[in-house]
C-alpha cells in the first residue's frame, strides 16, 4: 500500500495558511504572473498519476482480444480497459447530474 507523505505542519505554517485562506480573490497580486490565454498545447494528466490498484478480473475472450489489437504492439492495452472504464463512469456521473 502506497502510503503518501504529509508533513507535519508548524505552527507558523497553520497561521500563514489561515491568512492566505482568509485573503479574497481581490487582495492576490497576479501582476508577475504572465496571462495565458493559448492552451492549444497542454498535456492533460501530465502531472496527475492516480494511484492504480491491482486486481484480477475475469473479461470475455472476445472483449479481451479487442483491446489487445487496438493497442500498440500489444501493449497498454489495460489502459484502454481503464480508459473506457473510466468514460462509462463520467458518462453516468454526467447522466445522474
């Protein structure tokens, strides 16, 4: 089990983090932040990595042997699985509003 690392926070931490909290949208200086308006080029999930979770799960042959063709040299082919996976959960997320 991947365990993730949380620091403990300080006391001065706390504190700064409560006056940043507190602060409005109109109190943050944006000016050295450069506007980006173009973002034809970012990657989704770059930086993202969910955690996966290994399992064992009984699919038809047929349905196995599908995804296995669609993948590059047979490979990542349980990613496609996921992928879909994941497409029919928002679909019904989006469905039940």
């Amino acid at each position: 089990m991947n365990k993730l690392y949380t620091p403990e926070l300080t006391p001065e931490l706390l504190a700064e983090s409560a006056r940043l909290a507190a602060m409005g949208d109109e109190d943050i200086d944006f000016s050295d932040i450069p506007l980006k308006l173009d973002w034809s080029n970012a990657v989704r999930g770059k930086f993202y990595r969910p955690v996966k979770q290994q399992v064992t799960l009984r699919l038809d042959a047929d349905v196995l042997h599908w995804f296995k063709t669609k993948a590059t040299g047979g490979r990542g082919y349980q990613s496609r699985i996921n992928a879909a996976l994941r497409r029919v959960i928002e679909e019904e997320e989006r469905k039940a509003g």
